[in-house]
C-alpha cells in the first residue's frame, strides 16, 4: 500500500510493507498466533477500551536479533537502531519455488544501498502459509556483505528454507554481523532506491520484534526498473 504525503518541500511517497496482524496472519507451523484479548470496552459499559495481545515475536514483518541464532547472540534490545532505517535498494530476483536466492538471480543488479529486500513473490498471501517460499543462500549473504550491505530482507517468513535445520543462512548473518529483515511484502514496490524504517521494540532480551516496516521514497527519486 502507497500514500503520499506534500509537506513544505518534494512529494514523498510511502509504501506500508508490513502485513496486518490478525489471528488469520500466518505463521510458523507450531508456532503461536496473534491474539488480542479486550479487558475493557465501552460496549461493555467501560470508560475506555484496554487489552492485551500473546503472540510469536516472529509474526508478520519482523527482525530477527542474532539470539534467535547463534547461541552468543545479541537480544534485539541491544541491536543499533540505524541498521533498521536508512537508504534501501528493492530487488525483484526470479527462480523456482522453495529453491535458494544465489548471487547469480540477481543477474547484472549492482548493489546500490546498505540494506537490500529481495522481492520474490514465492509467500503471496500473508494470511495462508505455504512452506515452499524463496530463500536465501550463504554465497548470497557473503555476497551482499562484500559489497557493504548491513541489512538483507525478503517477503517470506524467513531466510532460511522452512524445514531447514542447519540455518545456513542465518549463521552467515552472524557471521558477517548483518541484520535480518522478514515477513515484509513488496508486491506493490517498484524496484529501486528508498530510506527503510523499519525500527524493533525495546524488547529486552527478546529474540525477535515485530516491526511497522515502510519505505519511503522521494518523488521523482531514481527507479531501477
């Protein structure tokens, strides 16, 4: 979804790239659904409305804190907030279903921005889950940090195949001291530069946070369509 915004300069335009969260919001087979609980509603002749939410931190758009793999990881609490917001290049890369994203499917792309997402169209709906989803590669995470990238993301629940025991995606992450952005949907954004916001809850100790991810791009800013 895009708005724009005038203020007193240029036309900004805003993509939401964070699917709503709802108990229909996909997740991890086993892992636990959003859920909203209301204590208080005025239908219920109360003074206001107050309620609680249990859910997997890794719902919807999330970052993953290097905790969530690697054992002497970091809590997303401690993560430095600029990894999360700054200038992003969108990607659209093009191979089967459920196989890995390598330095190739990016065909002659050069690597213009820090942090990189990765449109694969592979998790279409975010309310159904399908686990044959893109991922990624550690030849492409290797890749990517070469050429100074801080930040990968994709429109799937992870970079890693669903039912892949080794991570060895995640651990080149970590190795490589890169953050990780997942669950995003980028079918409405064309491909080309934007400033990423897309800042974690101080969630101390946690291994994940969901995030409102957007881009926003400056009219009349480069495409690289």
């Amino acid at each position: 979804m895009s708005q724009k915004e005038r203020g007193g300069g240029a036309a900004r335009v805003w993509y939401d790239i964070s699917p709503p969260l709802s108990p229909r919001t996909a997740v991890f087979p086993g892992d636990t659904h959003f859920a909203r609980e209301v204590a208080l509603h005025f239908d219920a002749g109360d003074n206001l409305v107050l309620s609680s939410i249990c859910s997997t931190l890794h719902v919807g758009a999330h970052v993953d804190a290097p905790l969530h793999y690697h054992p002497d990881g970091e809590s997303i609490d401690t993560r430095p907030l600029d990894l999360y917001y700054g200038d992003c290049q969108v990607l659209s890369v093009q191979l089967p279903r459920g196989e890995r994203i390598r330095p190739q499917h990016l065909g002659e792309k050069d690597i213009l921005a820090p942090r990189v997402l990765l449109r694969t169209g592979s998790f279409p709906n975010p309310e159904k889950w399908n686990g044959d989803f893109n991922a990624l590669s550690s030849e492409l995470v290797e890749h990517l940090s070469d050429r100074g990238v801080l930040l990968v993301g994709l429109d799937t629940p992870s970079v890693d195949p669903a039912e892949d025991k080794v991570l060895e995606s995640h651990n080149a992450v970590y190795r490589r001291n890169m953050a990780l952005l997942e669950g995003i949907m980028l079918d409405a954004v064309p491909d080309g530069l934007y400033t990423l916001i897309a800042l974690p809850l101080r969630l101390v100790g946690a291994d994940a946070s969901p995030v409102r991810a957007v881009l926003l791009k400056q009219d009349g800013a480069s495409s690289l369509r």
